[in-house]
C-alpha cells in the first residue's frame, strides 16, 4: 500500500514524541507523560508501521527487539581498541600513578581529575553512523568483539538515534560505556529462575554479560538491562572541536541522549580525588547497582594525548579498587581432593556466604602447613575473601567462637580415595599419595593427557574420562588408544555418531608432536615450552631416556628441579612400559634432527621470548609456535638474558620484571611485522 504525506508525517512525529518520552524516562528519570498514553503512541505507530512496512526504519521504537534468535555472533573488530585501565587498590598506588605520568608530561601548574564510579558490569561499543545507532559490540579481547547489536537495541537508556538538537550533525559517533543489571532487576530474575526451578546467576555482572550474549533479543529485552556511556570518540576528526575534557565529553553524552553515571565528580586536586574515593567505599553499599572502585582520568584530552598509552593502559587513567570485601562463615567440614600428580588439598566446605557478588561454599586450604599457621577446625568461625575478587580464601580464624569440643585437623595418613598410604618429601608442604593406579591420579592425568595444549583430543569431557576410569575401560593414557566405538557407545549420553567422532580424534591426536606428548605425560614441573625446550634437544623419547640429569640440566631455561624430575621419571620401569605402548600405538615419539636445525635457522635464531598475557588474536601456544618455527625461544620466566617480552592483555608481575630489566616489550602486530620484515 502507498503512504500519503499525512502519515509520512504522523509517523516522523509519533517517533519524535515516543524517543523524548524514552529518553525522560529511562535517562533522565523524569516521565513526560503516562505509561497509557505512551502505549497508546507506539500501538499508532506500529500500526501505521504494519499498514506501511516501506515506512519502517531502524531507528523506529518498535524496532527495538527483534523477530528471530539470531544464530550466532560474528566478530568485528572496534575502530579503537578498548583498553583495559592499571589497577591501584589504595591511595599509596594511586599517588605512585600520578608521579609516574607527571614524568612524562610537561611541567603543570594545575590538573583537573574526573571520578566516576566503576560499574560493575560488561563494557560495550556502540557505534552510530549519522546519528542511527548501526552496531554495539561486546569488548572481547579489546581488539577484536562480538557484534550484539540486536540486543544492544533492546536496552532502552541506549538511544537508537542520538539527539543533535542544538549540535552539529557528526557522521560518525563511536560510545564506550558499560551495561549492567540494577541490584532489584537482578533480584526479581532470580527470584523468577528459582521458582522456575532455573540454576540462579551469581552475580549481577555475570548476569549481564551472559544476557548480553543470549541469540534471542526477546529474553535480553525481558532482562531489563540498563547502560550508562562514560567515553565519546569522533573518528576521523579531533575530538576537541567537539569537547575539549572528559568532563565535557561526559555533558555532551547526555544531550546526545545517554544516561551518564550521574555520581561523576570534577576534582581540582589530588587529595579531592581521595575524598571522593573515601566517601563512596560506604555509600557504594546504598547504590541501585554494583561497583567495586572509582575510575580516575585526567581531565584535559590534550594531556591525553600527550600521555598516550603502554602497551596495554592508558597512562592518563587508571582504576582505583576497593578492597576485597570479607566475610564471616562457619566451616562445617573440611574435605581432601586429590590432584592428578598425587597433591593431597584440603578444602574448607563452608555455609555458603555472599561475597562480592558471589555465593562462596568452599575455599582452597592448600596444605598441612597452611592448616598448622590458620589453625583452622571444623566447626571453626572464619573470615573469608576473594584474592584478587575471584578466588575464595580463609584469612584468619575467629578463635574467641570456637566451639569446646572442636578438634585440631589432621591430614589423613592415606590416599582418601585409593586408601594407599601417603607421603610427604623433606622440604616440601604437600603432602602426595604416590600410588601409580589411584584412581584420582588416573583421571587427572588423562584429563591433562587430552587437553588443548597436549594432545587435545576434542569430545572427551571429564565425566567422559571418569566414566572411562570407573568402569574400568582405561588404567593409562596408553589404554585410550585402544578403545573401540562399541565401549564408547555404551557410555552414558554416548550416541553412536558422537562415538565415532571421538574415536576419530583420538586417532588424530597421534599426529601431535613429540613435543606435546611429552608435556602430556604430566611429568612434574614439565610445561609446555619446558617440553619444547626439551625436545629440541632431545629429538626422541629413546635419547631423552638415555640421557643423564646434567644433560638434560644444560639446556637453556632448564633449571635443576625439572631436569631431575624428568630423568627420574624415565627410570621407572612403569613410564617405560607406557612409553613403549605408546609408540606401538603410533604416536609421534621423535622429531628429525634436520628439520630441528632447519627451524632454529631462521628469522628469530638467537632471540628469547617471554609471552605473558591475553594476546588479541593469536593463542599464547600459537605464538610460542610462531617463535619457534622461526627459530626463536621461548622461555616462562623473565631474565637478563630474555630479548623480547612478547605483550598481551592481563600482563602480571613479567610485565614489571621486564620494564626494570629494560627488556624490549612488543605487542602482536609489532611481534607479526617482525616476523615479516625479517
């Protein structure tokens, strides 16, 4: 059907009321007019929209959730990467941050610092092109996201087109900014899942970003997501002919049509940047929505960027995090796991308690030695935090609420599975059971045997592995190589196609080098590029067998402990037997000595590399790979005699090794260019 002028118009003017009426409510909390009247508008505009499909437009406010589930996210790579900020847990760091900057800035007679308050939920980009919002992504690894735009456009305080009124129209407007759930939203969810017999979120954080990435818009949009916008960036031209501060950009967000945390402060000093700090670590607790710090920025964009970034931060901006919040529960029993090299670890179970948005039941006690210095008893009161806000951890025992009858805890004397006896080596807090056959043992070691970085036998899972183990089908990683589909078959949730398919990785897994079938043998203290470094030298598992500890101690990033673990290792008749097996079964147990040489011969001959981090594209055994086909090595830890540190995201204590050793950091594309150029 062909429209007529009049309800061209009447649409462009039922939109225009239906966004202010949006924008009131959702942004500046202040309705314009009631919900009936609101439904009654977008009912007309709907209508108009289904009488006049060619009418429809992306930015219209029916448009917000879509009809399909979609299938799967693509990624996209963001037009300005998102850095992630440098953290400082209190005043002390954040003084140490200014005067590092202040070293590299010219000298100042003022500074202005914004505070905003770091919501704790999942960072987005929104792209808009000519004012209609066309993309929103998730932030992935900074580099490269997944394009969620269908559910970005369900989240109603997110502008489907941005108001220019009184602004000079831009073509192209790029938002950073952070969607999260409000504490009640995120309690009525649960509330709804738990009637519905539904496994509860764990927290809001968690909540949003898995509801970020749900394929179907409809449950996003039931989710009732919110946003506020915290960074505008205008590609192609200079952002100070539209803002000069970040303060400014924050003003001009929200006559752009964003909801911008209305908690942001503009602090002439240093010491106001404390105060504001001090103030919200209590007033944190009465917001409608979590947050665990306070973002700082210098103020000034041309100070920005005169700063730049490192690597991996911006050094004009840095996140100050509040302590890891505590909390007291009562342990009601302490339990033993037993790892795949034998490691006996106690585990405090405990009444579960809420901590930093999490529900904690259980926390890691170590060893025997960490029991004595806790003092730790079943029955005990003790405090608990997250270390580093995600692993659980007693802190301290509350004496003065222990119970009279409660009793010292004692490690057991044997394997609590295989009930072998257990030992425990001078010089060393844990405590192992050393029984080759327990079952425990077993499973973790088939477990490691089939992950990514050693075999990588994709399909077996661990309830696979201890079906395997429990029913007796395996006793060694040997044993794998000889099941049949029938066995498989009969496994619980086993099809005859899913069968076949993991006997066929299985037999793929025999082409993996001999460097990964080493580190798959679980020999303590041996790594992945331990392995490596191993292999290159000792080109068969005979050669490696046959050598002494002081040939195997010689090689380069070898140290003592692990060439002794290894030559022990292959003196035990039972490793030998496996190694013999697993040759027989046809896996590779030697490389060429040629084709060795022939790599180390290349473009990175000479040069040590170090990888730490999350690295944008590349996997980190990917990279390793890379530097070692070109010749290069790779080592695990950071020395004088490391030439490059090869950089990702979530970089730890290397990161600071290396900038005092002054050794030579690259990030991916400058470590690919010199792959290139070389």
């Amino acid at each position: 059907m062909t429209q007529s002028q009049p309800e061209i118009k009447r649409v462009e003017e039922l939109r225009q009321l239906l966004q202010q009426a949006s924008y009131a409510y959702y942004v500046l909390d202040a309705p314009i007019m009631e919900d009936a009247v609101y439904d009654q508008l977008y009912r007309e505009l709907q209508q108009l929209e289904i009488q006049y499909p060619e009418l429809v437009t992306a930015d219209s406010p029916t448009q917000r959730v879509g009809e399909r589930p979609a299938t799967q996210f693509t990624s996209v790579r963001h037009n300005i990467p998102l850095y992630s900020l440098e953290n400082a847990f209190n005043t002390d760091e954040l003084q140490a941050w200014d005067q590092r900057w202040r070293r590299q800035a010219p000298k100042l007679d003022s500074v202005e610092y914004v505070t905003e308050l770091k919501i704790d939920g999942s960072a987005i980009a929104l792209t808009y092109q000519n004012g209609v919002l066309t993309r929103g992504a998730t932030r992935g690894d900074g580099v490269m996201g997944e394009d969620i735009t269908q559910n970005v456009r369900t989240i109603r305080s997110i502008p489907l087109r941005l108001n220019f009124a009184g602004l000079e129209i831009l073509e192209k407007v790029e938002v950073r900014g952070e969607a999260f759930l409000p504490l009640d939203v995120f309690k009525q969810i649960n509330e709804e899942r738990q009637k519905a017999g539904e496994q509860l979120f764990a927290n809001p954080r968690n909540a949003a970003a898995g509801t970020l990435r749900q394929l179907d818009s409809r449950i996003v949009a039931r989710r009732r997501l919110d946003f506020f916008g915290y960074t505008l960036h205008i590609p192609g031209r200079d952002d100070a002919s539209i803002a000069n501060t970040q303060w400014e950009a924050l003003e001009l967000l929200q006559r752009m049509g964003f909801r911008v945390n209305p908690n942001h402060k503009l602090c002439p000093s240093l010491a106001d940047v404390g105060n504001y700090y001090n103030y919200w670590d209590t007033e944190r607790l009465n917001l409608a929505y979590m947050t665990d710090g306070v973002v700082v920025k210098l103020n000034s964009f041309k100070l920005q960027e005169q700063l730049g970034f490192t690597q991996k931060f911006p050094r004009w901006a840095i996140a100050l995090k509040y302590p890891a919040e505590e909390a007291p529960t009562r342990v009601e029993n302490i339990a033993v796991n037993v790892g795949r090299t034998g490691a006996l670890t106690p585990l405090a179970e405990m009444r579960p308690v809420q901590l930093a948005g999490t529900t904690v039941s259980r926390a890691t006690l170590h060893n025997s030695d960490r029991i004595a210095q806790l003092d730790i008893r079943i029955g005990d009161t003790v405090i608990v935090r997250k270390a580093g806000e995600i692993i659980p951890e007693v802190v301290r025992v509350l004496k003065e609420l222990r119970p009279p009858e409660t009793q010292p805890f004692v490690m057991p004397s044997h394997c609590p599975v295989c009930g072998q006896p257990v030992v425990r080596e001078l010089g060393e807090a844990v405590t192992r059971c050393v029984n080759a056959s327990c079952a425990a043992i077993l499973k973790g070691a088939i477990e490691h045997w089939i992950c990514r970085d050693a075999l990588d036998i994709k399909g077996m899972g661990e309830k696979c592995v201890h079906q395997l183990v429990d029913k007796g089908l395996v006793h060694s990683v040997a044993d794998l190589y000889d099941l049949t589909e029938q066995q498989l078959y009969e496994l619980e949730r086993m099809g005859q196609k899913s069968a076949q398919k993991l006997i066929d990785a299985i037999a793929q897994s025999k082409n993996q080098p001999w460097s990964r079938v080493l580190y798959g043998l679980g020999i303590r203290h041996v790594g992945s590029v331990n392995a490596q470094l191993i292999t290159e030298k000792f080109f068969s598992a005979e050669k490696l067998a046959q050598a002494e500890q002081s040939d195997i101690e010689s090689i380069y990033g070898i140290g003592a402990e692990i060439a002794e673990s290894v030559h022990q290792w292959f003196q035990i008749t039972a490793n030998q037997t496996l190694i013999s097996r697993l040759e027989a079964a046809g896996l590779q147990l030697a490389t060429t000595e040629e084709t060795t040489i022939a790599d180390g011969n290349q473009k990175l001959a000479g040069k040590t590399f170090v990888v730490t981090g999350t690295l944008p594209t590349l996997k980190r055994d990917e990279a390793k790979a890379l530097i070692q086909k070109a010749g290069g090595k790779v080592t695990d830890s950071v020395s004088k005699k490391t030439d490059y540190l090869l950089l990702g995201e979530d970089a730890g204590s290397k990161l600071a090794k290396a900038e005092a050793l002054g050794i030579t950091q690259l990030t991916e594309a400058e470590f690919l260019e010199m792959l290139e150029d070389r």
